[in-house]
C-alpha cells in the first residue's frame, strides 16, 4: 500500500500553499481564539479533504485554481467545526491523540469555536463569490446533522439495521468526501457531468471510509487516539455488529443487547461483545462490504485511467481502506 507522501506527490506545492491560506482564514483578532487555532493546527490531521479537492481539480481540469484553495479551506473549516462540535456531544476525552478543546477550555467556548469556524467558512466563500461552492459544502454540513442525529436517535432504541446504518454514514461522513471530490471538479469548471460523476466517486469512497472507520473500533491495537470499542461503549451499533446479531440465536442477542443497554461499561463487557462480533464473522463480512464500495467509487473514475493523476486517488483509495488509524 502507497503511504501518504507518494498521494501528495502531484500536489506537493498545492499543499504548502494551502496551509499558508487555512492558516490565514483561521486567524482572528481574537487572543482566546488564535490560542485555540494554534492549539487546533498543532493537532491538525492528515489533510485528506483538501488532498482530495485537489487531486479531483487536476483529474477534471488539469490544474488546481484558486476556487480549488477557497474549495478546501471552506471544507476544512466545516470539517473542523463539525469534529469539535462532535467532541462535546460525546464528551471525548481525545482527539488524534490530543485532548479535546472542550476538556482544556469549558464546552460553552468549544461550541463557540465550532461557530467561529462555520463562519469563517461561510465568510471565505462569499468574499470569493464562490456560492456554488458554498452550496455543496452546506448542503453536506446539513446532512452530517441529520446524521449524528438519526444516530443518537436510533442508539436509544438499539434498533439499527443495515439500511439504516448505510444512511447514517452516508450522511455522517460519505457527503462531505462527495463534496471534496465534486468541489474540486466545479472548481476548475468540469461541467456537470462530470462534477456528478466525481461526487458518486467520493460518496462510495466516503462510505468505505466509514466502514474503515468502524472496523478500526474493533482493534485494540489501532492507532487512531480513541479508546478501543469506543462506539459500543457509547452504543453506536456499526456494520460488523449488526451482522453478528442478525446471524445469532436469541439468547445470545439478547446478552449482547443487555450489555450495550450498560451505561457504564466495563472494558471486559466490550471485549465479550468484540468476540461475539469476531466469532459470528462481523469483521470479515464489514470489510467485504467495505472492499465493495471502494471498487464501486473507483468504478466512477474509469474513464480516466489514463490520467496521470489516476494512480494517485487509487493509492488513495487503498489507503483509506488499509489505513491503520
């Protein structure tokens, strides 16, 4: 598997420069909010939403342009806002491994933040006159809403089927991959078409990126910063378990269910729930699934094999997948 510096290879300059610009529509006059932003740049993540707007602008157009930039600032600051704002529904101790920004200020300044951004983005968009751009991104923010709401809803009830789980992520994580890709395309004036196609790439990508997501939960030994079998601790039922429960007999759905019902979990409760998973096949059949989507999202890129760009959102295709964290 490719690792990140050889899918950056081709917008290696691009992203330089992008940092330079993210960190300049983040500033403010503010002292609180840039001691915030510094702390948020330090523990800034891999990038892969900007990497995405402009690996699709040099697919579809052949360069990145400066409503590619304006693209994946506005995206990232969504993106940002929407994790700190998901920090302090779940009160998460972590984030990549740093503590949250609502556990070192007070929730109420965290939320403030998340505003401060939203706004930010908003503010980047309309002073570039970019309003289709700015219509994708909110369209997604909206979805991502419904979501996390639809989510918290159904984990009450312990209710969640495959159909239902597919609409949560697609919402939760697909949209804003699909407004990455589609951006960038519009960006560089792609044409409709193609803009469409584009965004179905990064919506089955997105959806495999969740599954990923999922899986990794699983893992006691994954590196993402989060605490191992932290959606069950939280009764988020994902992919792997929803199988197992749909392959189980009663009584043993019903001790998984009693578990997960637990407000206070202990980590010897998740682990009994990890092996209920492992040993009805809920991780395989999630990564097949998983394996699917990806081949499903590559498949809206196939006429462009010979792009020099191709290779690159493959290998970022594969890596989504195969990451560790």
């Amino acid at each position: 598997m490719k690792d990140l510096n050889y899918i950056k290879t081709p917008i290696k300059e691009e992203l330089s420069r992008f940092d330079k610009y993210f960190r300049k529509a983040m500033s403010s006059d503010v002292f609180m909010l840039n001691l915030m932003v510094r702390y948020l740049l330090k523990s800034k993540g891999k990038q892969m939403r900007p990497m995405l707007v402009f690996l699709s602008s040099k697919l579809t157009g052949g360069e990145v342009t400066e409503a590619s930039y304006v693209a994946a600032t506005l995206i990232e600051l969504m993106h940002t806002a929407t994790l700190i704002h998901d920090d302090v529904v779940d009160n998460a101790d972590y984030r990549r491994g740093f503590l949250t920004l609502h556990k070192i200020w007070k929730p109420k300044v965290a939320v403030l933040m998340g505003d401060y951004l939203l706004a930010r983005g908003l503010l980047e968009a309309v002073a570039h006159s970019q309003y289709q751009l700015l219509e994708i991104v909110s369209g997604a923010v909206k979805e991502m809403s419904e979501g996390e709401l639809l989510q918290i809803e159904k984990s009450k009830k312990l209710d969640i089927k495959e159909e239902t789980y597919f609409e949560i992520i697609t919402k939760k994580t697909a949209v804003l991959i699909a407004a990455c890709t589609k951006a960038g395309a519009v960006a560089v004036s792609a044409g409709e078409e193609v803009a469409e196609q584009l965004k179905l790439f990064g919506l089955n990508l997105g959806i495999a990126f969740q599954i990923k997501d999922d899986l990794l939960d699983y893992d006691e030994r994954s590196k993402t910063g989060k605490l191992f079998g932290n959606d069950i601790r939280e009764r988020k039922i994902t992919l792997p378990l929803i199988y197992a429960l749909k392959n189980s007999e009663g009584r043993d759905r019903r001790k998984v269910l009693s578990i997960l019902r637990k407000k206070n979990k202990t980590d010897d409760d998740v682990r009994q729930i990890i092996n209920f998973v492992r040993k009805r096949n809920g991780l395989e059949y999630a990564e097949k699934v998983m394996n699917e989507y990806k081949d499903k999202a590559l498949s809206y890129i196939a006429g462009y094999t010979n792009n020099e760009i191709y290779p690159y959102l493959t290998a970022f295709s594969d890596f989504v997948t195969g990451r560790k964290k």
